[in-house]
C-alpha cells in the first residue's frame, strides 16, 4: 500500500482569490517546470474571469486543478505527477463540467494535448478538427455537448 492509500481529494470550485494560491503551485510545477511552458505564457489575463477547480487532500496538498471559462472553454488541467492514472483528472473534469451545466452552457471545449486525447474521450469529448500546436505541444480541440 502506498503512502497515500485511502486518500482522496475533495474537489471545491472556487473564484480566482481563493484559488491561485492553491492552483498557481502546481499549474507552475505542471507546465512550466515539467513541459518546459514558458511562464508568462501559463498565467493569463483570464483567470480572473474563470471558475477553478482545485483537488484537494485532507492535509491540504493541492493535487489537481482546472478551470472553466466564461464562453465554456476547459483549461489548465494539471495532476501532480504522483497523482496520475488515480482519477483525479477525472474528477476535476467532472466538477468544471457540472459548473458548466450548472451555469447552463450548452457545450464544453478544450484544446487537449495529444497524449491526453485518450483520457477526454472517456470522458465524453468527442475531437474535431487538426493537430495544431500551442506553447510547442501538440493540441486538438475537442468538445462535449451537454
């Protein structure tokens, strides 16, 4: 049994102040240090405008995050590398999706990286369009009707 065997994160959606000391740690751990994303590029003008989600563990570590945008755009999906495969993506996805139904969008969208496309299927997304990249990682949108 590991470390952290039983441990599950609660899962909040939060506004910006509350959520960029909790977010900002791992969204820089993520896509800065681990994909090499240049750092004025991961943090954006529209985070203020988004509703974020933030995994959290009862000592609270923050273990994934993810965040809904106004026009119903998914983003900044980010799992602690010891966290992967344990479905806390999942469970962040689930939660913006339910904001976003909650706020009645008729649609989710996001720009997947390639790797990630398998995960976004099962979890309804259907892709559309080409490859294309973004921050020197290859993307595909996809979408999922609500």
């Amino acid at each position: 049994m590991s470390a952290h065997a039983g441990e599950r994160p609660t899962i909040r959606i939060l506004d910006w102040a509350l959520a960029e000391p909790l977010a900002m740690p791992l969204r820089e751990q993520v896509f800065v240090v681990e994909q090499g994303v240049p750092a004025e590029l991961e943090r954006d003008e529209f985070d203020p405008l988004c509703r974020h989600a933030v995994a959290e563990l009862p000592d609270g570590r923050v273990v994934g995050t993810g965040r809904l945008l106004p026009d119903g755009h998914i983003g900044r999906m980010a799992v602690d590398a010891a966290w992967r495969g344990r479905g806390v993506g999942g469970q962040v996805l689930q939660a913006l999706v339910a904001e976003a139904r909650a706020r009645g969008m008729g649609e989710v969208v996001l720009n997947a990286q390639l790797q990630a496309q398998a995960f976004y299927c099962a979890h309804g997304f259907v892709a559309e369009g080409g490859v294309f990249m973004d921050a020197g990682i290859e993307h595909r949108t996809m979408r999922r009707r609500l």
